[in-house]
C-alpha cells in the first residue's frame, strides 16, 4: 500500500513530506533523520493515496 507521509521534527520544527509504502503495520519510507540529526523524536502523519 502505497501512503504519503508527513513527518515534523520535534526537535527543530523542520517538515518533511514523503512517499513511502506500508508493510507490516510498519511504514517504509528511506527516511533516515532529520537535518539536525535528530533519527528518533517526530510526528509522523500518515495520508493514504
Ligand atoms: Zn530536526
């Protein structure tokens, strides 16, 4: 299943907006961490396609 994610770091604010699929009850995205080096603290929002 393929969903659009929504992710804002709670550490910096910053946003992030990706394509990522679903598996597993968990979401696949690449993402990796945020640009201030953040990889654990975010709100994730999910939309399906
Ligand atoms: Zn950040």
């Amino acid at each position: 299943m393929r969903v659009k994610v929504r992710i804002r770091c709670k550490q910096c604010g910053e946003r992030f907006v990706l394509r990522g699929k679903r598996e597993k009850g968990r979401i696949e995205t690449g993402f990796k961490q945020c640009l201030c080096s953040n990889e654990n603290d975010f709100e994730i929002e999910e939309d399906h396609l």
